[in-house]
C-alpha cells in the first residue's frame, strides 16, 4: 500500500512539472516554444557631401564648376532661345544665388536669350542623391529644368538616358515634374516614366528639388516629400542605362514642343530661375 501511495506520488510530482494541459483542453501537451531571434536594425544610409557650389561669391558662375552649352538650333525640342556663353544678363551670381535670366532680344537670329549650364567636363557622378535648392520663374512659354544627361560621347538619345530632376511650364504653373528617359520608355515615344506634384509657391519661394539614385531605382522628392520612383524594370540597358556617369544641366528654355504648346507671353520677360545651391552626396 505504501509503495502504491508512493507511486502515485511520484506521478503527480512529474505532471506537475511537466505535463501541462494546452490552452485548447484537449489534453495534449503544447509544442516546445523556438525562440525568435530579433532582426537586427536596419542601417541608414550614410551619404557624404562630393560637390557643391553655394554661390556666395558674385560675379560669373565659378569656371570650376560650370560650363555651357551655346547655341539657338532648338536642342531638339523647337526651343526659341539662344543660349549665351558666359554672358552676365543670362548667367550670374548675385547675393547667394545663381541667376539664369531669360529674355526677349535679338541675338544671333534668335527673339529671345538664355543660359544652359552644365557640369560635364567639370563633374559627373554615377549614383547618389542630388539636391538642388531653386525658386522657378513664371509666365506662358518659360521651361525652367534641373536635370542629368549621360556623359558619354557620342551620347545617343534617348538610348543612353536622361533623369530630369525637376522640370515646369509656365502655362501651368506650380506642377512639378521628375521623369526617367531611356531608349524603352522616352518623350519621343510618349512612354516616359515620371511623376509629378503641385507646389503652389513653386514660382514664388525656393524649394529643394532632389533624386536619390541607386544601382536599381531612382526615388524624386520636393522638401524631402517623395512623389514618385522608377525601379529597374530589368529589361537590361534599354530599360535601365543608369549605371554610368551623367552630368548636371541647369537651364530655362524659351517655347519648345512642351514649353510653347500655349504660346509664349512676351510681356512677361525677363524671368529668372534662381539656385540657392547645388549638392552632391554618395554613400560613404
């Protein structure tokens, strides 16, 4: 009888132990618990500064840093200017900004005047984030535009790619417009890939017009606002040519097939497209 007693003892003192019932009271014992290994935090990127011009000094835009494209022969769009070399009423730094001014004046053949800058030669980057502070001009028939061109010569358009980092017309003011152009999906085409967001101080107030680019997608914002990204489709280079270096162009167009579709307001010149900054970063 002892030993009877003693057994059931025993018994009880296991079960207490270990033969807990499962939540669901179906007798059975619940499956051992896996611990669960947190995720580690996710690292942010962390980018530093590789150029930038701040335009504090007045005067002509730092040779350095900027060159130009010259010439009235429409740049493939029916533009109406005539881009001046180094001219100070189309190019010139003044209290902290860069000024690219357009006007309405005989030159070289052409009814109106500006200036298109660009890096090329001077600076040209493959990946990174691009920040471009910048208050538009206005009126009908102005076509401001910040934008990357592919470096290699002889380009090849739109094969070899195009971002545009912030472009507007003056017929509809205030919308903003960051598109990707390759050789699949281009303007030519109609099947550009882009996004677009209504800044209603666009042409009164300076903004931060910015992409970040990296090896599969490009993502555009405004004041840190993201609005829209283009990922690699893979479909190989004719989908996806940004993985070389391109350059930086700053211009304000006169009319065009975008710009001029409206007409353009000749009361309205001269207009300016005004840079507080330029700034380039690449991860560390």
């Amino acid at each position: 009888m002892k030993n009877t007693i003693l057994f059931f003892a025993i018994i009880f003192s296991v079960c207490q132990a270990g033969c807990k019932k499962s939540s669901s009271g179906s007798g059975t014992t619940n499956p051992p618990v896996t611990p669960v290994t947190p995720a580690p935090p996710t690292t942010p990127k962390t980018y530093q500064l590789v150029w930038s011009d701040e335009f504090n000094t007045d005067g002509a835009p730092d040779p350095t840093h900027w060159g130009y494209d010259v010439g009235g022969n429409g740049w493939g769009n029916n533009e109406l200017e005539y881009y001046t070399n180094a001219r100070p009423e189309n190019a010139r730094v003044l209290g902290g900004s860069l000024i690219i001014e357009a006007r309405k004046e005989s030159f070289s053949g052409r009814n109106y005047t500006s200036a298109r800058l660009l890096t090329k030669d001077k600076a040209q980057w493959a990946y990174g984030k691009f920040e471009i502070k910048a208050k538009i001009p206005k009126g009908r028939g102005t076509w401001p535009a910040i934008w990357l061109l592919a470096a290699n010569t002889p380009l090849t358009w739109p094969d070899d790619g195009e971002l545009d980092i912030m472009e507007e017309v003056g017929y509809d003011p205030n919308k903003i417009y960051g598109t990707a152009h390759n050789k699949l999906y281009n303007g030519a085409n109609g099947l550009q890939k882009g996004g677009n967001m209504f800044v209603p101080d666009a042409q009164d107030s300076f903004h931060v017009y910015s992409i970040e680019w990296t090896t599969n997608k490009v993502t555009w914002s405004i004041d840190n606002v993201e609005y829209f990204t283009y990922g690699d489709p893979g479909l190989g280079f004719n989908g996806w040519p940004y993985s070389r270096d391109f350059f930086l162009i700053l211009n304000v167009a006169v009319g065009g097939n975008w710009g001029g579709i409206q007409g353009v307001d000749d009361t309205v010149f001269p207009q300016k497209m005004m840079i507080d900054y330029v700034r380039v970063y690449q991860l560390k």
